[in-house]
C-alpha cells in the first residue's frame, strides 16, 4: 500500500509539474554553487527534476571531502515523493562529473541517516582510496538545466502511449509526454523514468530506449517498486539490456 501511496503522489506532482512546465520549464536553471553535484544528481536519481513545483530549485550541500577530492553531499527537495539523497561524485573536469553508476547514493525520508548507513556509502565509492580507472564510472555532462535527453517529444509520447493506452493525451501537446531523462550511456541506449496507470493501478516506470532511440515493449520497461531503494533493480535492467557494452 505504501508503494502505491508513493506512485500516486508522484502522478500528482508529476501532473501539477507538466501543466506549469510551458511557463517557466525552459527558463530554469540551477542558480547555486555546484553545477556538478546538480548534474551528478539528475543523472543518478530516477524521476530527479531538479527543482520544487513552482520553479525553485533543489538544496544541494556539500557535506564532506576525501582524500581524493571525492565529494559527499545531501540533494534535498522539499515533498513527500523525492526524500533526501546522499550522494558521491568520484571526480569532476570542468566539462564532466564522474559516479560510480549505481550505488552512488542512498535514501532518506528525513534530513538524516545513520553513520553506519554512510561508512556503507563510502565504502562502496572507495572513499580515501586512490582513484580507479575512469572506465569504472559513468559521467553526466555539466549542466544547470534539466536534460530532456535525446529521445524527441514525439518519440516520448508514442512510447508513452504504448506502455499506458488507456491514457487519453493529445498528441498535438510535446510538453505533454510525462517522461524524465536519466542519462544514456557510450553508445547512445537511454533511461527514462515515467508514471502512470496500468489495469487500475499506479505504477512508476523505468523506460529503455536502444542507442538508434527504438523502444521494445517485452525488454524495455521495468515496473519500478520504490523509489527509494531500486538500485538493484535498476543495475539488473540496465545490465540486461546491453548498457554500456559495445553493440
């Protein structure tokens, strides 16, 4: 029942969102001080969009530095659907932000986790271990303004259409496909994240789109359970559809 608390909030918002969208959507941008942490946050967090309704930006703050230059920080908007995140950047160059691709973060429904919980998220990023190969890492590009990544508004709302054909959206309306980008990989495959009904019921989905923007219907979606612990599921999804491996 909590699962489908959260989805239907996250349909709500999401709703609320896009009919706001074509007033300010194309004019944010991130205004704070770490346009890398922003970015390393859109392309981590399913469903991250950077900015409370109404147009005001997430809180992004730097809790501590290693050894390496290595960066933990909480990424915080204000609603019952995205808690606070603790994440880890490994690195950064000025035009791109490096993470380990999917246990860079961890969840909290209020502004605060254990020690151990964090000791756990920095072993798992090598914390103040030298730095690994980058080719252990997936990298964003540095941004303050939300990607919408390289699947077009048509492609988005037929796709949609597809996995939700009971929804009744008009298709003249490209502000209308009610999908967010999370990153793609080498090759061009990209993720998606988007919500809707299904036989009655809420449910939030992972969408995978193939590097020449294709989407299969039997491989290319996943039922996300949660949005706070879906890691695993997300890593196994990716994996099975070929992400980050040469075609």
């Amino acid at each position: 029942m909590k699962r489908r608390g959260d989805l239907r909030i996250f349909l709500i918002l999401l709703c609320a969102f896009l009919f706001l969208s074509s007033c300010f959507w194309r004019e944010f941008e991130y205004v704070g001080d770490y346009p890398e942490l922003f970015s390393v946050a859109m392309g981590s967090i399913l469903g991250a969009e950077g900015l409370y309704l109404g147009g005001i930006g997430a809180d992004i703050e730097v809790l501590e530095e290693d050894n390496y230059r290595r960066v933990l920080f909480t990424y915080i908007v204000e609603s019952d659907v995205y808690p606070t995140r603790y994440i880890i950047m490994q690195k950064c160059d000025g035009e791109y932000a490096y993470f380990y691709p999917h246990y860079n973060f961890i969840s909290s429904m209020s502004r605060g986790v254990s020690d151990e919980a964090l000791d756990m998220l920095k072993e798992a990023n090598s914390w103040n271990r030298e730095m690994s190969d980058a080719g252990e890492f997936d990298r964003v590009r540095i941004t303050r303004s939300k990607d919408t990544g390289p699947i077009s508004d048509k492609k988005r709302i037929d796709v949609y259409l597809k996995i939700f054909p009971s929804t009744n959206m008009p298709r003249w309306r490209s502000s209308s496909a009610p999908m967010v980008f999370l990153r793609t990989d080498t090759y061009g495959r990209s993720i998606y994240y988007t919500g809707g009904r299904i036989d009655g019921f809420d449910v939030g989905i992972t969408v995978f789109f193939s590097a020449d923007h294709s989407f299969d219907i039997e491989t290319g979606m996943l039922d996300v359970t949660g949005l706070i612990d879906y890691q695993t599921e997300l890593r196994l999804f990716m994996d099975a559809n070929g992400w980050n491996t040469p075609p």
